[in-house]
C-alpha cells in the first residue's frame, strides 16, 4: 500500500497531517479528506492560486497515472518561466508559450479534459471569438494578412491549456514568478536612465526591458493590482509582510515613472471598482472613506512624482485642445482623430465590419475621401489605438459583443475562492479599462499576460474539480 500526506479539512486548506491511501483514492474529490486526483497527484480541494496550498510530501508517480508525469511536471514548470519571462524577456515568451501548447496533447486523458472545457464558460467565449474573426476573412479584403493577424489570437488558447492542467502549487509558483519578474523589470528603469543607456529599444525615455511603454503600462498595473489583491485576503505574517509592501511600493514606483498612460489610467480605474468590492460587506462609509484615501495617496504620487505629473499635464492639455480647438497633431488629438475615422466605418459596416485584416484599408480610403485633413497626422496608423475601435471596426457589433463575453466569462466564473474571485475582477478591469487606450490583445506581451493570467485564475473553477 502506497501511503502519502495530505491535509484534511479546513476552510483554508490548513488541517492535521492525515496519511492517505494514494493507491485506492477515488479520482473524484472526496469531501471527507479534503483531497483529490488530479494528473496523478494528490491536491488539496482549498487552494488559490495566489498563496501556496498546504501540502504535505508532494506524491510521487503511481498506478496508471504514471505516464502522465512528466509531461505534466515540464508543463507546469514551463507556466512559471513563462511568468517570470512576461516582463523581462520576449524571446523565452513566445518559446515557453508554445511548447506549453504542444504538451498539454501529451499528458493523456484528453477526452476527459475536453469534457471538463466544454463546461468552462471563459473557453467557450474565447473558441466563439476566435472563431468569428476566423470566420470573417471570408468576406475581409485581406485574407493573407487577416490570418497571420489571427494567429496571434492562438495564444488565447494558453487559458484552457492552463486552466485544465496547472496545479496549485505551481499556480502559487507562478504568481511569484510574475512578481519577481516584475520587480526586476522596474528594477533596471533607474539603471538605464540615470546611465543613459540606449541598447536597442531600450532608452531612457522607454526603459522598459522588452516591450513599449505602452504595454509595459498594463504589465505593472496587473502586477499591482494582484499584489493589493494577496494583501487584502491574506494574512501575511509581520517576517514577510515587509516583502509584498517592497514589492508593491516598487510595482507601483514602476507605474508612476513609466509614460505609458495606459496602465496608469487602468490601475486607478480599477482601484475605484475594486475598494468597494473588497468592502462591500461593510458600511458605505468605510467604502468612501477607503476611496477617499487612494485618492489623497494618488495626489500626494501626482504632487512628489516629476514624471507622472507631466505625463498628466500634458494628456489633459491634449485632450482640451482635440477637443475645444480641433488639434490633431498631438499624441491625444491623433486617437481622437483616428476613434472619428473609424466611427464612421462602423456606421458604414455594423454589423459584422470590414473582416480580420481588412479594417485598417477602408481607414486609409476613408481617410482620402472624408478626413483628408487627418492624413499626415493618422495615415500612418497600423491599428487603431483603442480595442473596442478595432474589434468593431473588423468584426461589428457582433464582434464587439464576443469579446466583451470573454470578460463577462471571466467575471462568472465559479471560483471557490474569494481572493480568485477578486483576481479575476482585477485582471478584467484592467483590461477593459486599459483597451480605451491601447489595442492590448493585439500585441503579443499583453496578449500572453491576459491569457497566462486568466488560465490561472481559471484553474481554480469548480469545472476543474471534478
């Protein structure tokens, strides 16, 4: 008889060390111990993936799960890499994200991990949305470039993979492998400007590793958004409660330094949605209280902070000036300038657009025909600045409504854990809020982050469970 430790009740995951029959375990969860079977390993039922769950002796391999170890195990390590890789280093991004594709066909038990996805609301979303831009290069007047604009949108498919095959430790794993890897992102900020250096893209004015600042915007406002997140539902001891505060102040550091406007707006935002959340059990003057308070600490930030408040400045005095004056030829005047070009091509194609790839050349015509004033200042556009503009603009109202059930999946979610739940409701957010700045599912950083970050917050469903 094979015997292995676990814990045993409790509703958070902690309990008396109980030895289990590994051997003779139902695969099913069974409510009694606190445990289940999941690619041959034993996993508590009380888990998050934002603190690590309590287990005892990790379980060797056994019985007839035994082959599906390895690939499992590789797979699971190759999440954390990809994590801590997201901010700091491209090339192990698009290395890490693949493979981890190719080895989820490799684990064994497809057909019960396809029953499980098949009740997984976050994937139906992401298989019908990608199935409609697929589907709309039948009438785009660019197919060729439609389809390798699609192929980007593969790496959504990272959530099912994810979800239906991380464990929670290694979901603990990764999430301080973001965190890590975000920290020394910021890290390396102070060093290239204060040496002025210029390696590549990398410059004082972008001193962002591997990415626009733009990008690395939406990158630091999730990874402080899901430190507030481990602060608000978790009891951190006094010995380490120093270590997520540092981090936090340096995330956030990051944020204010950084010009990508973005991430900054993003982060804000959510925090207004958040707070209450978090509070929503309390009186409503604890909410406006709290409210009240992240507003004095973002004045004080406006007030102590050179960079963030110019990059403030200058956004107000732009949008006053697009708006009031009609200039166009500043940062802010070329989106508003580029959003009233492709409001008229929804108003000309709304219900299901121009097709995948095929946008951008109607803006151009339109641009000669309509807005010839707008053409030094937009006519270089390679998308438009704003997702909502650019899912509209190819798929309509049909294929704005799609993405935005992605987000609605990710909200409904069964999530047995409060602290996920708020995860999930941070990372949407974030990026629904971000999307008014920056087409952030168009590129891959961003794109990858989503999905890494959904998958393992989706690895926490109940639809996984069983």
């Amino acid at each position: 008889m094979v015997r292995r430790w676990a814990v045993k009740g409790g509703p958070e995951g902690r309990g008396s060390r109980t030895p289990v029959d590994a051997e003779n375990l139902p695969v099913t969860t069974d409510t009694s111990t606190g445990v289940f079977v999941r690619n041959g390993y034993i996993r508590t039922t009380h888990h998050s993936p934002l603190s690590s769950p309590t287990v005892y002796n990790t379980p060797r391999r056994y019985g007839p799960l035994m082959r599906e170890r390895s690939p499992n195990e590789v797979l699971n390590w190759l999440v954390v890499v990809l994590a801590f890789s997201v901010p700091l280093y491209r090339a192990w991004v698009s290395l890490a994200a693949y493979l981890i594709l190719i080895l989820w066909f490799f684990q064994g038990g497809l057909r019960e991990r396809f029953d499980h996805l098949k009740k997984h609301r976050l994937t139906i979303a992401i298989v019908v949305f990608m199935g409609l831009n697929l589907l709309s290069l039948l009438w785009s007047e660019d197919p060729a470039g439609g389809f390798a604009y699609w192929r980007k949108y593969l790496y959504l498919l990272l959530v099912p993979v994810i979800a239906s095959s991380l464990r929670p430790v290694f979901a603990a794993r990764a999430f301080r492998a973001f965190l890590t890897g975000a920290v020394c992102s910021v890290l390396i900020m102070p060093v290239v400007i204060l040496a002025d250096l210029h390696i590549r893209h990398i410059h004082p004015g972008n001193p962002a590793a591997t990415m626009s600042h733009l990008d690395y915007s939406i990158v630091l406002a999730v990874a402080g958004l899901l430190v507030l997140v481990h602060l608000a539902h978790t009891r951190v001891p006094a010995s380490r409660l120093w270590m997520w505060l540092t981090a936090l102040v340096i995330i956030l550091g990051g944020l204010l330094l950084n010009i990508g406007r973005s991430g900054q707006f993003a982060f804000t935002a959510t925090l207004v949605v958040l707070i209450p959340f978090f509070l929503r059990r309390k009186h409503w003057f604890h909410r406006a209280a709290v409210l009240v308070c992240a507003g004095c600490v973002l004045i004080a930030a406006y007030a102590v902070v050179p960079r963030f408040q110019e990059r403030v400045d200058r956004g107000v005095v732009e949008l006053h000036d697009a708006v009031f004056e009609h200039r166009v030829d500043t940062n802010q005047g070329k989106r508003i300038a580029g959003a009233l070009v492709g409001l008229e091509m929804i108003r000309s194609n709304p219900v299901l657009g121009t097709g995948i790839g095929g946008n951008m050349l109607e803006f151009r015509r339109l641009l000669e025909s309509d807005f010839p004033g707008y053409i030094d200042e937009v006519g270089w556009f390679p998308h438009f600045h704003n997702q909502y503009l650019q899912v509209a603009t190819e798929l309509g109202v049909v294929g704005l409504l799609s993405l935005l059930a992605i987000f609605a999946a990710l909200f409904a979610g069964r999530y047995r854990r409060p602290d996920v739940q708020s995860a999930a409701l941070a990372l949407g957010c974030a990026f629904l809020f971000g999307f008014i700045g920056d087409p952030f599912l168009h590129k891959q950083m961003t794109l990858v982050l989503f999905a890494l970050a959904a998958g393992i917050i989706s690895a926490d469903d109940e639809v996984f469970e069983s």
